[in-house]
C-alpha cells in the first residue's frame, strides 16, 4: 500500500503538472516579500555588522525591537504572510491531489484562508516555544554539558514524535476545521507511526532528490535556467510531498 500510494503519486504529478503552480506562485511572491524584507531590515544588519561589540548579547531581542521598532514589526508581518501563503499554497495542493481544478483547489483554499492563519498561528507559536527550549537547554550545557544533552535528546525524541503525529494536518484541513484536523491526524498515527515514518521518509527522499536534480541542471545549464530550474525543483519538492502525504491519508479513509 506504501508503494501503491507513492507510484499513484508520481503519475498524478506526470499527469496534472498544474500542481505544481500554487506552490511556484509561493515561491516567486515569497522572493519578492524577501526581497522588500531585505531593504527594510538593511540597516539593522549594517549596524549589526558595524557595532557588533557594543551591542549586549544577553538581550539582543529587546534590543532590535526597541532600536527598530517600524523595521522589525514590519520584517514579522511580511515573516507571517509568507507563512500563510506557505499553507494556502499547501491547502490548494491537497485539494488537487483530491482531484480538484486547479482554480477551485485555489478559490477554495482562499475561501477558508483562516484555516492557514489559525495554522500559521501555531506554527509561529511552537517555533517561538522551540526557540525558547533551545535557549534554555544550550544554558544548561553551560552549566553541565551532560545535562543540556539529555534535555536536548529529549527535546529531539518529543519534536520527532510531534512531526510524525501531525504531518497529516493540512491533507485533513481540506475537510475538517483545525482542531478536528489536529485530532484525526493524531489518530490517524495511532496505529500505523513507524509505517507512517517509513512513508514519509520515501516520499521526503523522493521528492528532495527530484529537486536537487532540478536545480543542479540548472546551475549546469547557465543563469536564467537556473533560476527557472530551480523554482520548479523547489516546487516539485513542496508539491510532490504534499500530494503524497494527502493521498496516503484519505486512502485510509
């Protein structure tokens, strides 16, 4: 059945190429909001660069924030569209993996666009959270270098358990609100966690080494390829994972 899923794949993405758009419309609006973070946080990292040793490591949050307040706030903004176009992008490839067109898969991942924010939310949320862990554990390194590495093994076990327990989120989003999302693709792992890994670990394969591919051609074929190359390869990888992980849940369906 692991396989059976993963060639279904393959050929859903030979056949609708077209799966690939929503997350290369993603991608090309994320370089443009990177490119606009770039400028607005441009004087933050000159003065980093410039006045690094006068500027105190133990707070250095508190200390960009107050410093440049309009560019920060403004660099989270764009950090959150970015996130939430990221998950609209991924809703509208699980609808299409589900054989929707390609402009209901979009209008109707629009249309729900508070699935992606309540999930964007969360994503920030635990990425906050994780950043928050790490801090603590490389302090308890400090102080006992065996402590902080059997709180950072922990740590490691409990994100992996979480990763493998909620990948099927967004494949559940396409027909439940988030919180029933979360509890059946909690479920949906109960009783099949390592033949969850294993597929994962197959689909992740698969789709990273097409788009490695993708863009090692380009860099051999010249600049513009590349960028081109590239941009497919990096759709691929996103589109090709998402679709994989939506068809092996609703085949158990």
């Amino acid at each position: 059945m692991i396989l059976s899923n993963i060639v279904s794949t393959i050929l859903q993405v030979i056949s609708r190429p077209q799966i690939l758009l929503p997350v290369i419309g993603f991608l090309i609006a994320c370089e443009a909001l990177l490119l606009v973070t770039g400028i607005m946080i441009d004087r933050p990292v000159i003065d980093l660069y410039l006045y690094a040793d006068s500027i105190p490591n133990d707070n250095l949050i508190g200390y960009f924030l107050f410093t440049y307040p309009v560019e920060v706030i403004f660099a989270l903004i764009l950090s959150a569209l970015m996130l939430v176009l990221s998950t609209v992008s991924m809703f509208s490839v699980a609808r299409m993996a589900k054989n929707e067109s390609l402009i209901e898969a979009i209008n109707d991942s629009m249309l729900e666009a508070q699935k992606a924010i309540g999930l964007a939310v969360l994503i920030g949320c635990a990425l906050v959270i994780g950043g928050f862990a790490l801090s603590l554990i490389s302090s308890l390194a400090q102080i006992n270098s065996e402590i902080g590495t059997l709180f950072a093994l922990i740590l490691l076990v409990l994100v992996f358990v979480v990763i493998v327990k909620t990948i099927f989120v967004i494949p559940a989003l396409v027909e439940n609100d988030l919180k029933k999302a979360f509890k059946k693709s909690w479920q949906f792992t109960d009783k099949r966690f390592w033949k969850t890994i294993v597929y994962v670990v197959i689909a992740f394969a698969i789709s990273a080494s097409v788009g490695s591919l993708l863009g090692y051609a380009g860099f051999l074929l010249g600049e513009i390829p590349e960028v081109i190359l590239t941009i497919l390869g990096q759709a691929f990888n996103i589109a090709f994972f998402t679709a994989a992980i939506t068809n092996y849940f609703y085949s158990k369906q």
